[in-house]
C-alpha cells in the first residue's frame, strides 16, 4: 500500500539515575524512585522463578530498545523526547532492580542499581559527545564505560558462584555496550542500515542476556525449568512478539515525522515479520506461516497508514486504516484459534488483538501530538502486554507442538526460531 511521502513499505514474509536530568537545559529533577517498590499486578501473578526469569528478560531487552532510543534522540537535539526516553529507563531500571530483589536477594539488588544506573549515564554521555562531535569528550565516555563493563561483569560472575566465568560475563557485558554504542555512531554517521541492524541485534543479544544471567545464578532445580518446552516457547515468543511492538512504535515514529530513517525501520520490522513466520514455520509447518505472515504484513501495513494519517490530520484515511485493522484483526484470530486447536477462542484472540493495536495507534496518536511521556508510557505498557500474549499462545499451542523448537543452550536463547519460510 502506497505510503504519502515515502513510497512503499516492504511486504515482509517474514533508572536512569535522577541526576541524568540535571544535564538537560531546563529540565526538572523528578523525584527519586524506590527501589523495592511493589512489582506490578502481572508480576504478582506468577512469582515463580522460571517466569520471574522471562521478566528478567524482557526487561533486559526493553532496557536495549530504550537505551538506544535515548541515545538517538540525544543525537537529533530532540531534548523533549530525552527527558521522556530517560524516565522509561529509569522505570525501567527500578522494575529490574526490584526483580533482582526478588531473584536473588536485597543485597544483590543494591550493589546492581548504582552500577546500572551509571552505565546508563555514560551511555547519554557518548550519544552527547557524538552529538557535539567531541571527540574529548567521546574517549571520555569511552573509557567509563569500559570501566562499567568490566564491574558489571564482575558484579554478575561473582553472584553466579562460580556457575559463570568472570571472562564470559564481562564479554557479554562489552558485546551490549557494543551495540549499544556503535548502533549510535552509524546512526550519527547517517547509515541507517547499519544502525537499525545493530538496533535489532541489541536487543536480541541483551534479551538472551537476560536468560543466560537467569540460567547461570537461579538455584540448579530453577534453572533446569529454563528448558522444558512450554517455558522455551513461552520465551521465544514473547521476545519476538514484544520486538514487534518496538519496532511498529519506532517505525510509525518515522512515519509520523517524515524521518529520514523511515525506510531502514520499514526493513528492520520486515526482518521481525520473517522471524516470526519462521516460528510458525517451526512449530504448524511453511503453509501455517505464509498464510500467518500475510496477515501480519498487512497488520504492519495499516498501522503504519494509520500513523501517517495521523502526521497529515487526515480523519478519512485514519478511519480507513482502523478498519483495515479490524479486519485483519478478525482473520488473524481465526486463523489463530484454528492453530490452538480451539483452545483460546476467536472472541478472546480478538479482543487482544484489538487492545494491541489500540495502544499502539495510542501511542501514534500522542507522538504526533508531541506528547512524548504519554508516548512512552503507552510503548512501556505494550511491551509488557506481549508476554501475557505470547504466554496465553504458548499454553494453548501446548507441549506437543513446543517441542517442535529447536533446542541449544541457554546462551544461545536455546537454538533461536532461525528456520527462513520460503517467500510468497
């Protein structure tokens, strides 16, 4: 479908501490955030380690999205969205402390915060060095970070007991900040490609991060859950499925603002759509997942439609693309409840669909009004949302069909879903 000023999208087959915002020009300190405070309600619901360890993923990997959108907007001058960029890490950054609370102790939790919360604030300087083209200032932020990554490592090799090398942990420590940091600099450099690639590549090596730390510091019995089936499956959608909210609120983002960037995020989702065929593949076969990757193409397609409707205030093609999305929406449910044996319901896959695409039109709608806190607010809650989805997935696929996942070690996020869906 043709998109008004930029042509066409690819069909796809598939805490921040409180002092960061004493840097920005006329910005409010926001009051400091405790940090064992309550977990949200969804936490509460399943307190077991195993899906304690799918939070400590997704935070992981929420964590890289956020990081490198602050560092972005850095980049542009963009100080309204840094400020609201900035309290998503710091929500961010107290959600996963209280979970380390949680995990693996008090203790444990105090001695991570600082250090997180520092790395973060060497992560804004770098971006404001590559903004300011301070090449000073950027060997400054260079060598902080370095710093960081080797007392991170430490930090996580040390609570492991010995269950993780102190080399493997600081190597996956420097390989975060690597991408983090040079997913920056080809941003900066205008080299989009490169910079959404890296964009993709953080997220998923921070979020396998997240089970590798949980693999190696849960309790051996804890730890031994990590690989049954359901709970592999659990995972693995969820971190594709929440990729894909990411990456609809970065590439409406693009949309909305006529940004130059707009056709490398229309690639960067594509290669989402065909990660996510590629589970379908896996688990119901290549015609299931062609069948799944045209509707998904078509749900991308809309919502980005929707978003540029937006940006030119046009209600007609506004109302348009929300009845594509209905549509799509009611097909994307059959096809769903068909796939689940009828274990869920078309009603009940419906109305998550619809209060997916209703937060992430939300989000295009306040983004274009500038209203960046509330734009934020809406992408935080929408990554969550996507792991009671894929839980809520995974349980009615059942064991039978979650075997079906390719199985490797927890290093490598157990094999990955890598198999490609031919194209259509």
């Amino acid at each position: 479908m043709p998109i008004p000023g930029h042509g066409r999208i690819w069909r796809a087959l598939p805490v921040l501490c409180a002092g960061l915002l004493f840097l920005l020009p006329g910005a409010a300190p926001p009051a400091a955030p405790a940090h064992h405070e309550a977990a949200p309600s969804r936490y509460e619901a399943a307190p077991s380690a195993p899906d304690l360890a799918i939070q400590f993923e997704a935070l992981l990997g929420q964590h890289s999205v956020l990081a490198a959108d602050l560092m972005r907007s850095r980049i542009r001058g963009d100080d309204d969205f840094v400020q609201s960029a900035n309290a998503a890490l710091g929500k961010n950054t107290t959600a996963m402390t209280t979970l380390i609370g949680q995990m693996f102790g008090k203790a444990t939790a105090d001695k991570f915060s600082p250090m997180w919360s520092e790395h973060i604030v060497e992560l804004f300087a770098y971006a404001g060095a590559l903004a300011a083209h301070d090449d000073d200032a950027l060997d400054d932020a260079r060598k902080e970070l370095v710093e960081y990554e080797q007392e991170l490592g430490d930090f996580f090799a040390d609570a492991s007991r010995g269950r993780l090398p102190r080399s493997a942990a600081r190597a996956a420590v420097v390989q975060h900040v690597g991408h983090l940091t040079e997913q920056a600099d080809a941003y900066a450099a205008k080299d989009y490609t490169t910079a959404d690639a890296l964009y993709r590549m953080g997220y998923q090596h921070t979020y396998d991060l997240g089970l590798t730390l949980a693999n190696a510091l849960l309790p051996a019995g804890d730890a031994t859950t990590l690989k049954q089936p359901l709970w592999r499956l659990r995972s693995q959608l969820g971190k594709l499925l929440a990729e894909h909210a990411a990456l609809v609120e970065d590439l409406t983002r693009a949309a909305v603002t006529r940004s130059p960037d707009f056709a490398a995020s229309g690639q960067m989702i594509n290669g989402n759509t065909r990660d996510l065929g590629a589970a379908m593949d896996t688990l119901f076969g290549s015609s299931a997942a062609r069948q799944f990757q045209a509707l998904w193409g078509d749900h991308v397609e809309q919502l980005v439609a929707y978003a540029t409707a937006t940006a030119g205030q046009d209600q007609a093609k506004q109302a348009q693309a929300k009845t594509g999305l209905a549509g799509i929406e009611n097909r994307m449910a059959t096809f769903l409840d068909g796939a689940t044996g009828k274990r869920i319901g078309t009603d009940k896959l419906k109305a998550a669909l619809q209060e997916h695409d209703l937060m992430l039109l939300k989000h295009a709608d306040a983004y274009a009004a500038k209203d960046y806190a509330t734009a934020h607010d809406v992408a935080y809650d929408t990554y969550q949302e996507m792991f009671e989805l894929a839980r809520t997935m995974a349980d009615a696929f059942g064991a039978t069909v979650a075997a079906r996942l390719p199985k490797g070690g927890a290093q490598t996020g157990y094999g990955g879903m890598a198999v490609v869906v031919e194209k259509r």
